[in-house]
C-alpha cells in the first residue's frame, strides 16, 4: 500500500460550510468534530509557520515552547463543556516546577504554581472567522521578583518603535479591557503603570471563510511570525532571563527588507497549481442539513471513500457527496450519501454515480 502524501499549507482551504460545524447541538459530537476537522489542517499551518520562525530568528520554537489546543477535552471525559466556544491551536512555554520559576500564581491553599501567562495562537470563530492573537494576562500572578512589571514595561519602553512598524506593517492591534486603543497610547508614561492590572492582547484583523494560502492564511502567518519574538522575549522574563527582543525585531526587518515577507517572491519558487481551490458548481455539493453532514462523515471515519486520505492524518477537506446526484432523482438518505475530499469530489462531479463508499 503505496503511504498517503499530507497536505502542504498550500493545499489547506477552510471552507464556509465549515462554520456549520459549530452549531451541532450536541456538546460531545460538536466537541469531537471540531477536532477531527480542524485540528489536522490547523496543525498544518501552526507547522509550516514555525518552520519560518526558525529561518527568520535563529530559534528553534520546538525546544522551549509546546503546542496548546482547544477545545482539549477528552474522549472519555463523562462530562464534556465548552466554555469557549472557539478553536485554537497554538504555543506556550513548557512547563516547569513552582521552584524553578521567576513568575508564579499561587493556589487557594497558597502553595505556588507555574501557569504560562504568554500564549500565541490561531482562533477560528464560530462566525467563521480567523485571526492570530498574543495574550498575555498577569492579573492574579504573584511576582517572585519584585523587578517583573519594570522589565516588562521597559521592554515595550524601549522598542516602542520598531515594534510599532512591524505591528502596523501586519496590521497587529493591542486590546486592554476589551478595548482596542492606539499602541502609542497603551504604552506611554502615563498607562504603563496600569500594565499589572489588565490582560493584554494582540491581535491580528479577521480573515473570514473561504480561506487559502493566498487568500487569509498568507497574511495570519505573517501576523503569527511579527508577534513570535515578543512571545519569545516575555517568556524569557517570566523564566528570569535576559529578552532578545531588540535583537529578534532587527532579524524581522532584515527578513522583510530581503522580501521575505513578500508573497510574490515566494510564487516565483513554488508550484502554485492548485493554491487557489473554488468549490465547484457541482449539483453533489448541495448543502445537506448540519446535523445530517457531520453524521455522513463521522460515520465514514472522516476518511475519503476514494482515495482514503482522512482529514485526521492529511489534513484534506471532506465533502459528503450524493452517489446519485440529485439532479438523476438522489436523495438526501443516508444509503445515498458518502464522504468524498474536495479533489475527489470535482473529479467526480454530478456524471458519476459510483458507489465509492462500498468499492472493493
């Protein structure tokens, strides 16, 4: 058996339908869905976006931070929430003992404990939507030392500049209380003493259902890559360590000034066949209701019936296609429905009524 090739980030779509998948009216199958079919391709870009962390800073990620999900609940939990409601996927630095950290929360019996303050992650809304954040939130963290804030303050303090270019550059925005205010003003004198009470977050703008590489995902890995050295350089502070952060934004620039940053550059060495996926005008592609369309995959282990690539472990978007078409009289029954990915499902179109689900 000749091993499946998994998608490269050119090959990731995220489509409108896929919104739909957070209206499933139960916890636990929503719950599970939502992992099954966003998780692999999210991973994918997470991956990818890393790789060019490394080449732009010198850094290996892999070694200090670790990847962060949600929804995380677990199969066998008896109870199963979703507090959220969104999807993520993103890094954080690794854990540690309370003994060894320079920042610590203390429990309601007051023993310390190590929770990482400084997250960087990819959000799908449930209104279909997708954006990069960078939250930080020290509100209830109890400083071991007492310089903590002041460095912190003096980092923004002193590449206020630079970091103000790169941010404008990628369209980044700061919040504080839910507020979207102007950089400038956020970390001037006068509100950098408020900086122990809020939770502060970064965030790149929205990008909404359909994306592709060249339309969305391009811009939020720009975003994600922009906002990595101030994770790098806060997670340095929170450790005890000396940030980087003057030193990782001068690679950024030099990164960009070389057009690295250039999305036309990056065409002119890749094979751009297909990064500009359309759903086809298909009469199999009828919107078949919600609760009936993850039921159709689920049961085909979100697996292709054709080529048996599975959205788990290539990342491939699934269709659910009417082996009859409904234009020669199919109908929505479950016996006339399978899962086909996107590429199997154009190449099969409304003229085929091949059985694929049950094929030897």
């Amino acid at each position: 058996m000749v091993a499946m090739k998994p998608l490269t980030l050119r090959e990731v779509t995220f489509e409108l339908i896929d919104s739909e998948i957070f209206k499933i009216p139960d916890t636990r199958t929503r719950l599970d869905t939502l992992q099954n079919y966003f998780f692999p391709r999210l991973e994918i870009l997470l991956r990818d976006t890393l790789d060019i962390v490394q080449k732009v800073y010198g850094v290996n990620p892999y070694e200090s931070m670790t990847f962060s999900y949600r929804p995380n609940h677990r199969k066998d939990a008896t109870v199963n929430k979703d507090i959220v409601g969104d999807v993520h996927i993103g890094i954080h630095g690794k854990s540690r003992t309370a003994k060894d950290g320079y920042l610590t929360r203390k429990r309601k019996n007051g023993q310390p404990y190590i929770l990482h303050s400084t997250l960087l992650n990819y959000t799908i809304n449930p209104d279909g939507s997708m954006y990069v954040i960078l939250f930080l939130c020290y509100e209830d963290c109890v400083a071991v030392n007492s310089d903590f804030f002041a460095s912190i303050h003096n980092l923004f303090k002193s590449n206020f500049s630079l970091l103000n270019q790169i941010f404008t550059l990628n369209q980044i925005y700061y919040s504080s209380a839910e507020e979207f205010v102007d950089f400038s003003q956020a970390f001037s004198a006068d509100n950098l003493s408020k900086f122990e009470t809020y939770t502060f977050n970064f965030y790149s703008v929205n990008y909404y259902f359909p994306l592709h590489y060249s339309r969305g995902l391009w811009e939020l890995r720009k975003a994600f890559i922009a906002l990595y050295p101030l994770l790098d350089s806060l997670m340095r502070i929170e450790k005890g360590e000396a940030p980087q952060l003057s030193k990782m934004l001068k690679k950024y620039k030099n990164w960009y000034l070389a057009g690295g940053a250039n999305y036309e550059n990056e065409i002119e060495s890749a094979d751009f066949e297909n990064t500009e996926p359309s759903l086809p005008e298909l009469d199999s592609y009828s919107f078949v209701r919600a609760g009936l369309w993850w039921e159709i995959l689920a049961r085909d282990n979100w697996t292709c019936c054709s080529c048996k690539r599975s959205a788990q472990k290539h990342g491939v978007v699934l269709h659910v296609d009417h082996k009859i078409p409904r234009s020669k009289g199919g109908t929505n029954d479950k016996s006339n429905l399978q899962t086909l990915c996107m590429k199997c499902n154009i190449g099969k179109s409304n003229k085929d009524s091949t059985d694929l689900q049950n094929r030897i």
